[in-house]
C-alpha cells in the first residue's frame, strides 16, 4: 500500500508472499491520498484472503486478484485523517459482516456493523 502525492492515489501491490513475487498492481477505488495528512483508508483482508476490504465513499469489497469491485456497502464517506488516528476495519470469518470504529456527528466513538 502506498500514496502518490502527484496523482492523489492510493496504489495497492499484491505479492505472493511465500514465492515473493508480485502478482497485481491496482488503484483504490473511491480512495484518495493526501500527502499532508499522510492517511489511508480503513482496510481489512477477508480471512480467506480473496477479498479486501476498503473504507471511503461506503466500504468497497475489492476481488483481491483483479482489484475490481465485488460489492459495495452504504456505510456513508469517511474522510481524509492523520495517519497516527487508527480507524479499525474488521471482516467477520465467513465475510458476510463488517465493523468499523469512528466517530459519530457529535465526536462520540462508535462501532459500525454491517451485514
């Protein structure tokens, strides 16, 4: 995962980790970099490790092969932060639900579960 300051992207680079080598490069959907900020979306990897799953406008499920979006899940936008700001993802073990920790309108922290 890495940030171009130029473009404003957020590249993903998929390796085969026993083998070492690289098998895709993609841009996140949807996902914005701000090099000021030096932030990434929310993520989080299925546990079968098919699909990742992206925190911007909704949470994107990305096949993890192609990069190309599976689905998308209406959990509103979730803007730019400082990097050291942690906003966990988590993906349930069969991947049908997803929870995210941020914070609400009026500042409170809040868990997000979505099916």
């Amino acid at each position: 995962l890495r940030g171009e300051a130029k473009t404003k992207k957020i590249l993903v680079t998929v390796y085969d980790g026993p083998a070492g080598k690289k098998l895709h490069d993609w841009g996140l959907p949807g996902a914005a970099y701000d090099p000021f900020l030096k932030s990434y979306p929310p993520l989080a990897l299925s546990g079968d490790g098919k699909w990742l799953f992206v925190a911007g406008d909704g949470i994107a499920v990305l096949d993890v092969a192609t990069g190309k979006e599976k689905a998308k899940v209406n959990a509103g936008t979730f803007p730019a932060v400082l990097s050291a700001i942690s906003r966990p993802l988590a993906v349930s073990p069969d991947g049908g639900r997803v929870a995210v920790a941020r914070q609400d309108a009026a500042k409170k922290n809040v868990l997000e579960v979505y099916a």
